[in-house]
C-alpha cells in the first residue's frame, strides 16, 4: 500500500511539473509574439501554403527581431526553382523579400534552329528577339536578382497619351491612387494598334484597367502591352483579364464595375515581369496590409487575406508562362528603348511611333 501511495504520488508531482512548465512557457511567450502569430494565422493570404510547406506558428513564439523573423520565413519562401512564392510579402530593409527575377543576356544570336540544334531551350536559354532581324533569338538565362526601374521620359507624373494615325500609346506609370479616375481617350477604338507602356509600373488598384476595358468592348485591333521585370502585381494582372480569360464577368460583389470582355490580339513585349500577382489578382480591391511590431522591430506588409474572401470567385487562368516569382514571360523579348521601338514597328507597321519611348 505503501510503494502504491508513494507511486500516486510520485505521478501527481509529474504532472504539476508538466502542467507547470507548460503554462510558464506559454506565459513567458511575449505578447507581440503571440499578435505576430495571430497576424500570420488571420491576416495573411498565404498562411495556407505556408503550412502545407511545412511552417509552424510557434516558430514564432521567441523571435525577437526582424532579421529572426526573416530567418524563419525565408525557409518557406522559394520554390523548388528558386523563385519566390509569394512577392507581395515584403519587409523593409530584407532585401530577399523584394526580389524579382533577371534575365541575363549574352552576345550569342541565331536562328531557332541554329540555336535549338546547340542543346539550347526556348524561353529557358535561348529567347526570341524579333528586332535583331534575321538573328532573331539571343543566348541567356532567367535568374533572381533585384529589379531595376526602368528610366522611361513621361510628360506628367500621372500618365502620359500619345497618338498617331494608326496607333495610340498609353505610358501608364502607376495603378495607384489617381490612376482609377484616368479618362478613356477618345477614338482609342478606332485606331488599329492600342499600346500600354507599363515598364516599372508597380501596380496598385484594378479599377482603371476594369474601366478601359468595360469601355472598350469590341475591339478587332492590336494591342501591344511593354513590360519589364519591375512590372508588378496589378499592372501583371492586366494582362490576365486582357488576355488569359475572355468572356468572364469580371467585378466584385458589391462594385458596379461588372463586365464582360472579349479575346482580343494581344502581343507581350519587353522582359519578364517582376512575378507578383499570386495573392494580389484575386484581392485587388484591397492593398497589402501593413503590420508594425515595435519591440521585434519589425514592419510587415502581407497580401489580406480578408480580401480574398471578399471578392467574386473565379477560377482564374495565370496562363502557362506565368510563375510567382519568375513573372509572365513575353510574346518578344526587348531591353533597349531602341529594342522596344523596333519590336512594335514589326508589329504594328507603324513607323510613326520612332520618337514615342
């Protein structure tokens, strides 16, 4: 009876220690932590994927700064390829978390089949450039690097509009803010070639391109959208609704902007872009949310999740030349302004266009 008693006894220490320790710990979880972690669970449009990728909130429970943070999340944050899944997180000061791919070029030309016939891939190592004539594909690779913007002249700080007889080209800098009261220039359905320079346009809200296309319905004509790897998220996402899902209704729930767009002849042309719309197309109508937590030191903007939910739902086509992190990949490759120039003029037929870039 004894050894029994002494046994019980012994069992009821062991757990007052477990249940003990276990509530120390808790508590001794700071209250930032546990709010970081909450932030992660509810707020973050990728939460879901980064737990199928193996993450776990209580990673979270000790950090105590940024660079730690970055740590742990930058185990979840490429692909098998290297690329970034999900370029619409972002940390000021971690470089790693604006990443956008690069395409190197080197001075190799020929044609396809010279080209194909050396062990080089299409759009792997070996990439189409229309303006170098005959030599119209060019050696290289696609890699991580930081995004350069493009230095384009623009005539205001809003947007810029130019016209010849048979084009209009539209220098779109921004889908922020202003963007969503631009008006739809008059007789743009009635020239034969539409051109969009989004080149370092870094997105913002979907509305203006909801509105051109509302406006535009029919259109039998060309159009030309120049992008380069500092084009991000919504200025991406107006190739989607362009391009990759013709008649599909297109809005949110409660939004009067509801339409219906057609397949139009739409040609890409720059570089890849900067492969940052996955959490971004479908939550448009909101911006990423911005988080401060003042004794991690840390400041972060996530996609919302919230907004996600609020939207209608879509199966929506990335397209297969699409990838987070890698971006869209072009129709024509082009680098230079003098590049850009001679690649619309193979496909407009418009040499008036010379002095627009």
């Amino acid at each position: 009876m004894k050894n029994k008693t002494i046994f019980l006894f012994s069992l009821f220490l062991i757990f007052t220690f477990i249940s003990c320790a276990t509530t120390n710990n808790t508590e001794k979880i700071p209250s930032e932590n546990k709010e970081l972690k909450r932030v992660m669970k509810t707020e973050y449009a990728g939460y879901d994927e980064m737990v199928e990728r193996g993450f776990d909130l209580h990673e979270l429970d000790y950090i105590s700064s940024k660079e730690e943070f970055a740590e742990v999340y930058l185990k979840y944050y490429y692909d098998e390829n290297g690329y970034p899944l999900d370029n619409h997180i972002y940390i000021p000061d971690i470089p790693s978390y604006r990443t956008s791919t690069t395409t190197v070029f080197y001075n190799e030309y020929g044609n396809k089949e010279e080209l194909k016939a050396k062990g080089y891939k299409e759009n792997e190592t070996m990439f189409y450039f229309p303006s170098n004539g005959e030599k119209d594909w060019r050696v290289g690779r696609i890699g991580l690097g930081i995004g350069h913007e493009t230095q384009v002249p623009k005539k205001s700080s809003i947007y810029d509009y130019y016209e010849t007889k048979k084009s209009i080209y539209y220098r779109l800098p921004s889908f922020a803010g202003q963007m969503g009261d631009i008006p739809f220039i008059k007789g743009t359905k009635e020239k034969e070639n539409i051109i969009f320079d989004l080149r370092s346009n870094g997105g913002g809200h979907m509305t203006w391109a909801n509105n051109f296309f509302k406006k535009l319905g029919k259109y039998d004509g060309k159009i030309l959208i120049l992008y380069d790897n500092c084009s991000a998220s919504a200025a991406e996402c107006f190739f989607f609704i362009a391009k990759c899902n013709p008649n599909q209704v297109y809005g949110l729930p409660n939004n009067q902007i509801n339409f219906t767009i057609t397949n139009y002849n739409i040609t890409l042309i720059g570089t890849n872009t900067a492969g940052c719309a996955k959490y971004g197309f479908e939550g448009m109508d909101g911006q990423p949310c911005d988080f401060y937590f003042k004794k991690l030191g840390l400041e972060l903007y996530l996609p919302d999740a919230k907004a996600l939910e609020r939207i209608t739902k879509h199966d929506y086509d990335y397209g297969k030349d699409f990838q987070e992190g890698r971006g869209l990949l072009p129709d024509a490759w082009a680098v230079t302004d003098e590049q850009y120039i001679k690649t619309i003029q193979l496909y407009t037929g418009d040499y008036e266009l010379n002095h627009l870039l």
